[in-house]
C-alpha cells in the first residue's frame, strides 16, 4: 500500500490568509490537489491539516479515498506534519508520497509516473 500524504497545515503567515483557499479556476488550491490524489492511484490519501483547520474542512470536499488527519503541532514546521500523516498511516503502509497542498500543478499522471518508477526500482532492487 503506497499513501499519499498532503501537507496543508500551515499558518500561510507572508500570505496573511490562508493560501490552500485561493480560489484556483472552478475551485480552490487544496480541493484541486485532492481531486489530483483522488484521481491518482495512490491506495490512500492522508490530508494533513493544522491552522485554520475549520475554515479548510468546512470549504472541502473529500471522498472514502481521503483521510483528514489534525497535525496540532503545526506551528512545529512541516516536519510535524510528515510526523502526523506517517503516525496516522495505516500499518500495511510501505511507502509514503509527499503533496503539498499549494502545488495544483502536480497532476494524477505525475503522481502515477512517480508510483510507477518506484514499483519498477522496488522490484529491480529489492
């Protein structure tokens, strides 16, 4: 099982408000990072998120593929939040994605060439 960890738990403070809520075409930032976890195929997705957590959960839109975990230790730095999502992972988890939750450019199909390479260097190399 390969998870996806998005990364959206940030204070967005140099923005002054949240970034992963801008509006991005028909949507906003975050939701189109999610549809691009969604549609990949990643087994699970963990959205890992900290500040302004109400205000993101309360604009999103999540399917059963998704999971939304609290890093309350954002003001931690991002590698509180790779801590949450890798704790938060379920335990047959053998490799972990990393997203960020501001990088909608990141589509289904890298995600898949990116999980392709690694099941292609896992069975090569392992």
């Amino acid at each position: 099982m390969i998870v996806g960890i998005i990364l959206s738990a940030g204070e967005s403070k140099r923005m002054g408000t949240p970034k992963q809520l801008l509006p991005w075409g028909k949507t906003i930032i975050l939701q189109q990072v999610i549809e691009n976890a969604r549609a990949s195929h990643l087994d699970k997705v963990l959205l890992v998120i900290g500040a302004h957590a109400d205000e993101i959960t309360g604009k999103i839109t999540i399917s059963p593929k998704i999971e939304i975990v609290v890093n309350n230790d954002f003001k931690e730095g991002m590698s509180s939040s790779v801590k949450c999502g890798v704790k938060n992972a379920p335990a047959e988890a053998e490799a972990f994605m990393l997203l960020l939750g501001d990088q909608p450019f990141i589509s289904p199909a890298i995600i898949d060439r990116v999980l392709d390479e690694y099941r292609t260097a896992r069975t090569r190399y392992w």
